[in-house]
C-alpha cells in the first residue's frame, strides 16, 4: 500500500506546479520580493512557512467544527500569530544575524495571503491529516519559488551562493574566476524590482509549458 | 534572372516553414514587397513602418558621427595631446585621429546593440511564427549614443537582450510596448553596473583604464572626465562655455553631447511629420518652467550657496537644454509613437510632465544626474492614462452638445 492515496498525493503535489501559490495564484508576492535578495534569507523564510502553515493547518482542521464561522478570521489569526512568534523567538536566539536581514518580514507572515488562504479554504473544511498534506504542500510550493529566485538574485547580483564566492573573487587588485574576465556582479539584481521579473520569466516559462494555465 | 525576382521566388520556397519570417525581414528591407492586396479598401503609401524607421536612424546619423569625433577629442584633450577646439569648425576637432578613436570605440558598441537585439528579434519571429518587426532598427542605432563611451560590450549586450526581451517581447513586440526599449536598456545599465554609468571616469575613453593603472601602482595622472551636470552638482563652476555645450564638445553619453545636431534632427523629423512637434515642444517647456521655477527660487534667496542644490538650481533656466541628455531625450526618446501619449492634447501634458520630471530628477537628486531617461520611462506609464482622461473630456464635451441640440 502506498503512503499516501493518490488523492492525498495530488494535495502535496499540486501546489508546486499547476496550482503554484505564487505563481498562479499570486499570492505571497510581497514577501516574495523583500527576502529573496539572499539563497540563506529565501530557504529561512520557506522553512518557517513551511512550519507555520503545516502545523496552523493541523490547528485549525482540528478546531473547524468549535470555531464560530463569526469570528473564525480572529480565531485564524491568533493560531498563525502564536506560530509566527514562536519563529520569530526561535530566529532571534538561533539565527540573530538572519533574523535582522529578515526583520519585519517574520513578522508579516501572519499577514501572507497563503496562510490565510488555506486556512479558509482547506483547513476549515477538511481533516488533520489532508490540512497537513495540504498546508505541506503549498508552503513547499511557495519555498520552492522563494528558492528559485533567491539562487538566481544572489549568483547574478552578489556572485555568491549561500554566502560562498561561486563565482571568483571580486575586491579589485585581486581578482579571480570570473571577475578576472571582466565580469561585474549585476547590482539591478539586488533590488525588489528584479525580484518581480524574475517572478515573471518563471511565471512565463511555466505558462509557456503548460497552456492550459493560460487565462483569456 | 535578377537579383529581386530571384529573391522574390525564394520567398516563395521558404513560404510556410519556420524560417518564413526571417527570410522576409531580410527580403524586405531590401526590396519593396512583390504582394498587393487584393481585397477591401486600401489606399498606397510609401511611408511603412521600415521607412518611418529609416528617418529616424537619418535623423541619428549627425548625431553619430558627431559622437565618434568627440569621443577622440575628448580622450586626446584629456590626455593633453591637443587643446581646445575654439568653434565647430575647428580643425583639431574634426581631426582624423579623433575619428580613428571614435570609429575604434563607437563602431563595436554599434555593432553589438545591432547584432544582439536583431538576433533576438529574429529568434522571437521564427519561434512565434510572425513577421520580423522593424522597431529595433531604430532601438539599436539610438543604445549606443547614449551609453557611455567606455560601456564593456557583455554588459551591452546584457543589457540589449533583457531590455528588448523584458521591456518589448513579453508584451507582444513592437507597438505593444509600454516602456521606450531604448531607455529600458539604460535604465538596466544604469541600475545594474552603476559605477560604468556614473561617474566622472566612464564619460572619456581611457579614464576608467587610467584609474586601474594608478591603481597598479603606476606614475601618470588620473584624467578627469566629469560631465557638466556632475560638477553643477557638486556645486562646482564647469569647465566649459555656452557655446561648447551647444555644439556638444563636452564630456557624455556618445551621441547626447551636441544640442545643436539634435535640434537639426529635430527639426529634420517635423518636417518630415514622424516626430511630433507638439512633443518637442512641451517638453522643452516644461523643462524652462522648471529652471525658472528653480531660478525664482535662487533669486529669491531661499536657498543659498551652502546648499547642495545650489549648483544646478542656480543654473541659468535656458542651459537645462544644452546639458546633459535632455535634448537628446526630448527629441527622440519621448516623441517615440508607440510608448507616448497618442492624442494632441495628450502629448502637450505627456511632454510637459517629461521636462518638469526631468530638472526636478536632475537637481533633486544627483545620484541620478541624468533625470531624463527616468523622467520619459515615468511617463511612457502614465501615457495611457493621460489618453484615457483626453478621450473621456471629449465624448463628455460631445455629450453635452448633443443634449443642447436635442433639448
């Protein structure tokens, strides 16, 4: 017997290509522009979403039938809210320095549409286990993304990879690698709006490979 | 069997494969198309879109050949080999060694904005499967006259295929675009590798090489290339007269430099009805309105020379148009067809917001001397929205001539 039925599969497995968060959705972008400037900062930022909506997802599925649909979106927020903050405590003493270059944004994922999104539309209305799966699978979806661009922002705009000089050496007098060649890092790179287009080709790419994710 | 008739039944070999497209920009940037339609109203003229192209690059021709003198006397001027040329006519301007430097430095830049940007748009048409469009003939030829003269070739390159992919493909090519694919490219050089395009070392070829051999440890002097809008900001008298700057024998972007070829480009595309005049026209006077408005306040004594704005707001109102690259932006950046405004009274607040934009970018912010290129890419955004609200007046103003009459 497998592990997961197909159905259940179908939950982790969408959100990373066909139901993308971010890329079909479009959700979570703000995030998704602010951090990613760092590989370190992306995979952080994924991890604690990962956590957040996994384990919020499990929270709610399993108070669904006590909370009052009145005040659910109050209920909601004081689930991610306490999850946020005990993220936010684990960075600051673990991680301080990743904390800082994260700052506020942590702090915001109480804000992140994703979260909110599949609290209302999959935890309230399903199971612990598929709000699990389901919470798994679109914070992976969305890390994934987060991943993505953060490799390509940090190799083209610092030339390093997890804070690793990939790329050579490029204080001047002592050049290596590629920047012996004339090569200079890509400072447009570094900036939020570069994150949007990268967002963009990725979206473009994936749409080009499937049109049947072409609206009209 | 001559050389039309035999490209004419080549067309019709390659008809329906892939290659089609790429086979036919060639065909017809040659030869006039053999097909006339058939069907339907249609009236005959001579003035397409690859004409209306080939004006603007005549329009250009001045301006680069101009550029490729300057750049040679602006690097044998620094290096102290001649000295200053008194007039455009002078002899130790238009010199032979001055173009040879010019030719060496500006021919590649030409040649990658071409070869690159084309390669791109080749490879669109054949994989979408539509014809070769024209607009970059006219992108190409203006990338390199307003780069730097000591821009590396990859960063052009670079710069050429994300601006012509980003700023123009993703929206469905030429006439679809929202952003000037020219200023686009800069904007990417400019935001990418800042310290190529800023500065007072990249506006004369030789300087950046200079600083690395003193760097290395050797004895020669550093050449100073700093342009008239980096040492207005810095609140420093410039080096250079009235006259130098009409004429463009000043240190800037290749092509930028010589308000008085641009002005005859100018008036060359009026004439020829593919600029609009009404474009011009309001942006240099938005550009005037803006200097005075800094004059006023100058004069007023609201601001004094301990200020780091003192320099380029105490500037005469007027010399806004001979420095840097406003006219060059104002002639044939912001009158490009598709990315501005499309009604008359449209292009008068398109235009004048652009000359506005521009000093106020210029003298508020001197990390970002050249304002032009984002003052043009700002409003190239709102353009559709000033169209919107001109349209909307005037079926509002029609409406109410109608109640009158039926009334």
């Amino acid at each position: 017997m497998a592990l997961l039925s197909k159905k259940d599969t179908k939950l982790i497995t969408d959100p990373f290509a066909d139901n993308n968060p971010i890329t079909i959705q479009v959700l979570g972008i703000c995030s998704a522009l602010a951090i990613t400037a760092e590989l370190k900062a992306s995979i952080v930022m994924a991890v604690s979403v990962l956590f957040v909506l996994g384990v919020g997802n499990v929270v709610i599925s399993l108070m669904r039938n006590i909370i009052p649909s009145k005040i659910r979106i109050i209920v909601q927020l004081v689930v991610v809210a306490a999850l946020v903050i005990i993220v936010d405590q684990v960075l600051k003493a673990f991680a301080y320095e990743l904390s800082k270059t994260l700052s506020v944004f942590v702090g915001l994922i109480i804000t992140n549409c994703i979260i909110m999104g599949r609290f209302e539309a999959f935890a309230l209305g399903n199971g612990p286990w598929r709000a699990f799966l389901d919470g798994i699978g679109n914070a992976a979806g969305y890390g994934i993304i987060l991943i993505i661009v953060g490799f390509f922002r940090e190799l083209l705009g610092s030339g390093t990879l997890l804070g690793f000089p990939v790329l050579g050496n490029p204080i001047p007098g002592e050049l290596t690698g590629l920047y012996a060649l004339g090569y200079e890092n890509n400072g447009f790179m570094l900036l939020s709006p570069m994150a949007l287009i990268v967002i963009g080709i990725i979206i473009w790419i994936q749409r080009s490979r499937n049109k049947d994710l072409i609206e009209d | 069997m001559s050389l039309k008739s035999n490209l004419h039944s080549l067309k019709e070999k390659y008809r329906g494969t892939k290659m089609a497209p790429a086979f036919n920009a060639l065909h017809t940037f040659l030869y006039a198309p053999n097909e006339t339609t058939q069907s339907g109203s249609h009236i005959r003229v001579v003035d397409d879109l690859k004409r209306t192209m080939n004006t603007v690059i005549l329009a250009l021709v001045p301006c680069l050949i101009f550029g490729m003198f300057n750049a040679g006397y602006q690097h044998h001027l620094a290096l102290g080999d001649i000295g200053r040329a008194d007039g455009f006519f002078s002899a130790i301007f238009w010199s032979w060694d001055n173009l040879v430097i010019g030719l060496w430095k500006v021919l590649p830049l030409v040649i990658v904005s071409y070869g690159v940007g084309l390669a791109i748009e080749f490879l669109f048409a054949v994989i979408k499967g539509h014809e070769v469009e024209e607009g970059y003939l006219v992108t190409g030829m203006l990338v390199p006259l307003i780069v730097p003269i000591d821009t590396p070739l990859w960063m052009l390159a670079v710069a050429v295929a994300f601006g012509v992919v980003i700023g123009k493909e993703v929206f469905g090519g030429t006439g679809m675009n929202i952003l000037n694919p020219a200023l686009t490219i800069r904007a990417f050089l400019f935001f990418a590798y800042p310290t190529w395009m800023s500065g007072d070392k990249v506006w004369v070829h030789g300087a950046v090489a200079r600083d690395k051999a003193i760097a290395a440890g050797q004895n020669v002097d550093a050449i100073s290339g700093e342009t008239v809008l980096g040492s207005l900001a810095q609140n420093h008298e410039p080096a250079y007269s009235v006259a130098d700057m009409f004429f463009g024998m000043i240190p800037g972007s290749v092509g930028e430099t010589s308000t008085m070829l641009i002005l005859l480009g100018a008036l060359f595309l009026i004439f020829t009805k593919i600029g609009s005049w009404r474009i011009i026209v309001s942006t240099v006077l938005g550009a005037l309105t803006m200097g005075l408005i800094f004059n006023l306040v100058v004069s007023q004594g609201w601001i004094t020379e301990s200020s780091k704005f003192f320099g380029l707001m105490s500037t005469t109102w007027w010399h806004h148009l001979l420095i840097g690259g406003f006219a060059f932006g104002a002639v044939y950046m912001a009158t490009d067809p598709v990315t501005g405004s499309q009604t008359n009274i449209g292009k008068w607040y398109y235009g004048f917001f652009i000359g506005f934009i521009s000093i106020l970018i210029r003298v508020f912010n001197p990390a970002y001397p050249e304002g032009v290129m984002l003052a043009i890419l700002l409003m190239n955004v709102f353009a559709p929205t000033i169209d919107h609200y001109v349209v909307q007046g005037n079926v509002k103003k029609r409406m109410k001539r109608l109640k009158v009459k039926t009334a």
